[in-house]
C-alpha cells in the first residue's frame, strides 16, 4: 500500500508545445508501486489549456474547482465540479480553462511509466 495527499506531492510545470498554463501533481504512478495507473492532479491557470492531443490510452476526468471547456473529438462541453468526463483512446482532446479561477481537475490513464519528473 501506499497513501499521499494532494498537499505532500509535488507539482511541476507542464513543459510542452501547445501548453499553457498548466501544472500537475503525480500521486499515483508506477514509481510508487501502482503498476498499470497513473492518478494526476491537474491545474490550469485562467486563459490556460492542455494541448489537442490524442493517444492510445484512455481518460477518466473529473473536476474538483473551477469552469472547463472541454474539446473532444468534435464536440465542445462545458464542465464545472462534480462533472465526470471519460476520454476514448486515440479521441483527440483538449481541456481549456473557460473560468475566472483556477481550473483543477482529477486525471487517471492506464499506463506502466514513471514520469519523468518523479525521477529528480
């Protein structure tokens, strides 16, 4: 077993084109036993957003605080806390903050890495 919290695990800058904004916190990964998830805490700034991207893997989103846009595939919803939104594999996506405030929101993917910030 293994127990974190949101305020013990540390968060990093997401350092990629197409990003803005955006920060996370790992708290469940291959580096700490959890072989097949990851548990992610994403936030993104105002005026921030993921990039569109799309992958192999599938997402489970859910939105803790804040006001998201949501692009999925060619579909456009607006989320607020307490929405639950499942992302298919290879769907292309793109989480924008539509809000005022901090956008933060709950992210899992099933995948065997460490991610590569964990590792400093």
């Amino acid at each position: 077993m293994y127990v974190t919290t949101m305020d013990e695990a540390r968060e990093y800058e997401v350092k990629r084109r197409g990003m803005k904004g955006v920060r996370v916190k790992h708290l469940l990964h291959a580096g700490v036993g959890a072989e097949r998830i990851q548990l992610r805490v994403f936030t993104i700034a105002p005026g921030g957003h993921t990039e569109m991207e799309r992958h192999g893997h599938e997402h489970g989103v859910f939105l803790l605080k804040g006001e998201a846009l949501f692009k999925v595939g060619g579909s456009l919803v607006q989320a607020s806390p307490g929405y639950a939104i499942f992302i298919a594999s290879n769907e292309p996506h793109q989480i924008i903050n539509a809000g005022a405030e901090p956008l933060q929101f709950l992210c899992t993917k099933e995948t065997t890495e460490v991610p590569s910030e964990t590792l400093n």
